[in-house]
C-alpha cells in the first residue's frame, strides 16, 4: 500500500509551482505527490493540469465544494474521480502550508510507525477544544474508512470547522481516540517541517523556508574531519543518510591500521569519502591530527571546495537532516558557527543534553563552523580532553558569542 501526499490546491497557482519545485527536491520515501485541484472557474483547469502533467505529477479536479475538507471526505468515501484508493498513509496538506525540510515525509512516516499512532500531524491545537488542526495531517487508510461527519457533503466552512474542532463528538480527534488510535504532533510548531504560511504566519519561517528550497547554500559544500584507531567508521553511513549530499569525509586513522579498514573503505565505495594513515600513532584522542587537517585544509590539499567544517569522531551518527538544518543557521553573513540545540550522549547513559556555549555542554561534532574560520583558527590544544572547547572559545574570543547561531533540533548522537 502506497504513501500518499495530497496537496489541495484551491485558486492559487504560486502554491502550486512552489509544492511540485520543494517535491522534486525532497527525499521522497517512494511516496507519491498528488494535487487536489478545488476548483472555482472551468477555465483554470487547463492550466493547473498542463503544469502537474509535465511534471509528472498526479492531478485531481473537483468542483470547489466544501473546500479542503470536502475533498477529505470525498477522498474517505473513495468517489473522488481520478484518485487511486489503493494507499496505506495519506498525509493531507493544504497548499498554503509549505514544506519546511526535505526529510518532511520520514518525518511523518516515523511517527506512524509508533505503536498506537492513527494520525500524526503538524499541529495540535487547545484553542476551542483540543484538536488536530487540519492543514497538515497524516492518517491511516484504515481510520479514514470508519470517519464519520456531521453533513454529506460538507459543503461551507462551517461544516469543516465541525470536522476539525467545533463537534464535540464528530472532530477528527476525539473520533480517532475512539477509535483506539493517537493522534501526535510531531515536532514543536517554531521547528515545524511543515509550516503554515497563513495561520501561523507568525512564525515568520519564509527565509528558513527558502534558504533550504531556493537557496544557493544548497551548493554549499561540509567537510567532516574525523579521526579513527582500529574500529569500525560508522559516521560513514549517517553521512550518506543526510539530506544535504554535498559533503566531504575527511577519515584519519592515528597510526597504522591493523583491522584491513583500507579495505572496507573501498567496499563501501563513496568517493565522498577520503581514508589516510598516519605513519605516527600521536594518540591524545587524535587532537594533533585536527589541527593538521585543518592546516592541510587551509592549504586547499583538501576540501577545497568547502564552505563549512564538522570536526567529528568515527563512531557518532548525525541525524539525516544534520548538515541541512546547521545550514540554516548561516543565513546571517555574520554568523561564525551553528549548533544544534541538544544532543544524546554516551556520556550520561545517552541522555540529552541541552548544547550551550560551555565546557562540558557542547561537542565539537554538534557545530558546523565556516571554513575560513576554523582554520584561521586551528585546533591549538593537542593535548587536552577538552580541546574542542578550547577550539570554540578560541572562536568566541576573537568573534563573539552572538555570532554562534543555535539551531534547534537534537542533532546528534555521541557515542
């Protein structure tokens, strides 16, 4: 049973371009983008239908009855023309709620794989009674069967209001509750990976937005430095699982290896992925071989044509939106460095950690520094267990504090 996004599409024809422009850059999880055409003027139809079939996308027109939910409610009765029944999951989107990260369907996806889940969503709301506000919501096939609404067919706004939060009995949480099913939110609305562009406008999210669709940061090249010693190189495959495939390994092992991970580096065959051995074991944590990185860095011998540096360890895993979302803490030219605002660390039986600007609260693979930057800087202490914090205050002291960005999201996994 397929995944499908439905995005309804009243007169707006800008919302249209800018979901099929997002779609086509998104990690799509299999998953098929159809659009919901509630249309008012027969005369829009040519149009609407040209833009989706050139680009492949799947296209549905309904007389604009009943607005977003009463296409919902056609599409729960199966009589909606031209739309295929055969799904699983439907996340149900209107046009002016846009996407906010490239990973948004894995992000709905994961939620409903929870054991219970029937409707995950971008929002629950408290205003009127507690709900699910219908502008961004994933359901299951199977609920979808079993929804009952106040009027068939829904045609005014009122009805709709009745569906979503105004019935006491007939909106859509209470019924999924009823059901034996949870409804979730699945991310804080501030970091939402859908954004609502007309309710809550007031979030502001329009630069983040472009930043991840339009922007040229999208060319923009990281360098993971990372140092290894006989074991298994792990943050390779987060890497590769990132959202933002423009990056650079940079893989060091202290001294020579004796576990054939030459070997296993060209089985894994990612030409992204640079392996050296050191002639001298320097131990220390491989603190001497980050500054030599960032020195050979700094020469252009590597990462030439890199913007940005993560100084990690071989055996963290970055969450697959890591690179994308620190990028968007560059969006102020005076921005230095970004770090996401909490991470899981081994340290403390991997809990988490809220990231500040501390010892003992931040980590150097938490932060993505400018290249320029990090190697005018250097990692200077070779010495110390806590060089990285060394290397940030470093930074601070010559550019401030104010110019490190926090990005919120729990990034990281120390382990």
């Amino acid at each position: 049973m397929k995944n499908v996004v439905t995005v309804v599409v009243f007169n707006r024809f800008n919302n249209l371009k800018r979901w099929v422009h997002c779609w086509q850059q998104c990690e799509q999880k299999g998953a098929e983008l159809r659009i919901i055409h509630n249309y008012a003027s027969l005369e829009d139809l040519e149009t609407y239908k040209q833009y989706c079939i050139d680009n492949n996308i799947v296209y549905v027109s309904r007389k604009n009855v009943g607005m977003d939910i009463g296409a919902f409610q056609d599409v729960c009765k199966e009589r909606l023309a031209g739309f295929d029944n055969n799904w699983g999951n439907l996340l149900w989107v209107t046009d002016d709620t846009i996407p906010m990260s490239k990973d948004f369907v894995n992000t709905y996806l994961r939620n409903m794989t929870e054991e219970n889940v029937g409707v995950a969503c971008m929002e629950i709301s408290n205003e009127v009674r507690r709900h699910v506000r219908t502008t961004g919501f994933c359901i299951k096939k199977e609920i979808t069967k079993k929804l009952q609404f106040l009027v068939d067919p829904i045609t005014t706004k009122e009805h709709c209001y009745q569906f979503e939060h105004r019935h006491p009995t007939l909106n859509l949480l209470t019924q999924v509750a009823k059901l034996g099913y949870k409804s979730v939110q699945i991310n804080p609305l501030q970091t939402s990976v859908l954004w609502d562009t007309g309710n809550r406008a007031h979030f502001k999210r329009m630069k983040e937005h472009e930043f991840v669709f339009y922007s040229s940061k999208e060319q923009d090249k990281v360098i993971f430095i990372s140092l290894i010693h006989n074991s298994y190189p792990y943050l390779i495959h987060s890497l590769q699982a990132q959202t933002h495939k423009n990056w650079e390994l940079l893989l060091i092992h202290d001294g020579k290896n004796t576990t054939n991970l030459k070997e296993t580096i060209e089985k894994i065959n990612d030409n992204r992925v640079i392996y050296l051995e050191t002639e001298e074991n320097k131990g220390n944590w491989g603190h001497y071989w980050r500054n030599w990185a960032l020195e050979q860095i700094n020469k252009d011998v590597y990462g030439k044509s890199c913007n940005y540096v993560v100084v990690t360890n071989a055996d963290n895993q970055h969450v697959p939106g890591y690179i994308e979302n620190l990028l968007k803490g560059f969006v102020n030219d005076n921005t230095v460095a970004s770090y996401c605002s909490s991470m899981v660390h081994n340290y403390i039986n991997w809990g988490i950690i809220p990231c500040k600007l501390e010892r003992g609260y931040i980590d150097s693979a938490c932060v993505m520094v400018k290249k320029e930057i990090a190697c005018e800087i250097g990692w200077k202490d070779v010495t110390s267990h806590s060089s990285d914090w060394t290397y940030f205050n470093d930074i601070i002291k010559k550019y401030g504090a104010n110019n490190f960005k926090k990005v919120e999201g729990c990034l990281l996994i120390h382990n």
